[in-house]
C-alpha cells in the first residue's frame, strides 16, 4: 500500500483551511488511514476546525484499531472516531471566542488487509479508480445536492449553482453528527483518492480519471491534478490525497 498527499492554496484564498494526512503503520504495512478536511469559520478559525478533525480522526481511530482482535468492526471503529473529531470541534469551539461557530467537512478512508471503509460529512469526496473507470463512492452533504436528488435542478445545473458550496452537514457545527459510511471493494492496484470541492468544482470525473490513468506515480497524479486545478484560476484551496493498495 502506498500513499501520497497534498494541498494548495489557490490562486484566490488567503489562507489554506484544508488538512490532509496519511497514516500507515510501520509495522503492519496492510494497514492505512487516510483523512481530509476542508475547514470553515472566520479568521483561521477554518484551519484549526480541520486540522483538530483530523488529528482527533486519526487519534481515535489508531487506538481502537490497536484493540487488535476485540477491536469493532471498521464501520464503527469509523462512525465513533467522525464522532469524537465532532466532540473535539465542538468544544473547541464553544470555549474559544475565536473559534465559535467553525467547523470541517470530513473524508477519511481506513484500509485494513482486505477491508476498506470510507466515512464522509459535508462535500468533500472519495473516488474509487479501478480497471479504466471512476465512480464517486461518497454523496455530497449540500444544498445543491438534494435539489439534484428531489429533480429541482439537473446534474449539469449544479455544477453553476450560486449556492454550490452551501453544505448541510459539517463537523463540530452541534453537538453530535451524522455521517455515511462505505465499503468500496478496493482490489490491488486500485487507487482510492479523496479530495476537498476546491478539486470536484473545478475537475470533471473524466478529467481525474485521464490523469490517474496517465501517470504510474501517486505523487505524480495529485500534481497534475491540482496543477491544472491552479491553471483553471482554483478560487478555493486544493487538496488530494491517495492510497493504492
């Protein structure tokens, strides 16, 4: 298993509100974690929601997995640490005055020997690449989205909609959160990529799935892929992370 992150500001954003990280251990190489958070919230409030999700996210998360054989199964090892990374904004932010009223979307993957499960809150995405195809695993928690699912706007209508980037659900918002969980079936030399809207709004799937096909390196698809996100203006931060088992 490999895997490979990396992060931008744009050409427009003051500041980069995204995290991302890898976490493999050293010395089960069958096990990693991957997680991504697109904060929100004045001054660097945005930054710090994100970067407290994913570190509580990855926290959590290790400790259960190191239960070994009375550790739960990955789908509730995944929904408790979305909701201790939800606990961990949450405070934060009702005891710092700085802080009130942030919070983060949240995608993160953990892939354990043959298992692979994806948990996600707001509208940043998980993409599976496997044998020449693309196919979104996560749906997005935003307004636009369910105008979509009820038939009030078309797919292509979305992508233009003034409040595309109005998300229902986030991180550390209240005082618990619901999430979706996945279970993708990763094979070998499937490629699991997640990324943050400033990617998704500006790449099409067929895009990301062109440049994942072209290039043999992880390292060299997420920088193609937020190269040509920076080419196209990226008026928010770009993030990308990637496993390949």
């Amino acid at each position: 298993m490999k895997g490979y992150t990396i992060t931008d500001i744009g050409k427009v954003r003051s500041e980069n509100q995204d995290s991302v990280r890898f976490v493999q251990d050293d010395e089960l190489q069958a096990l990693g974690i991957l997680v991504l958070c697109d904060g929100m919230g004045g001054a660097q409030a945005g930054s710090v929601a994100s970067n407290i999700a994913m570190s509580a996210f990855i926290e959590r998360s290790r400790q259960s997995l190191s239960e070994g054989r009375r550790a739960p199964k990955l789908v509730e090892i995944l929904k408790d640490a979305a909701e201790y990374a939800n606990t961990c904004v949450f405070s934060k932010g009702n005891s710092d005055a700085a802080c009130e009223g942030m919070g983060t979307t949240l995608v993160a993957a953990v892939i354990k020997s043959r298992s692979c499960c994806v948990v996600n809150v707001g509208d940043s995405r998980a993409y599976l690449i496997s044998k020449g195809e693309i196919t979104q695993i996560t749906r997005d928690h935003s307004f636009v989205e369910e105008m979509v699912s009820r038939g009030s706007i078309t797919r292509e209508q979305a992508k233009n909609h003034p409040r595309k980037n109005v998300i229902t659900r986030a991180i550390g918002v209240e005082p618990s959160v619901e999430c979706d969980l996945y279970t993708p079936p990763l094979k070998k030399n499937d490629i699991l990529l997640l990324c943050s809207d400033g990617l998704s709004n500006t790449l099409s799937d067929a895009e990301i799935l062109e440049i994942a096909e072209r290039n043999k390196q992880l390292s060299d698809i997420g920088k193609e892929l937020v190269d040509l996100a920076l080419s196209r203006g990226a008026p928010d931060n770009v993030t990308v992370g990637l496993v390949r088992k």
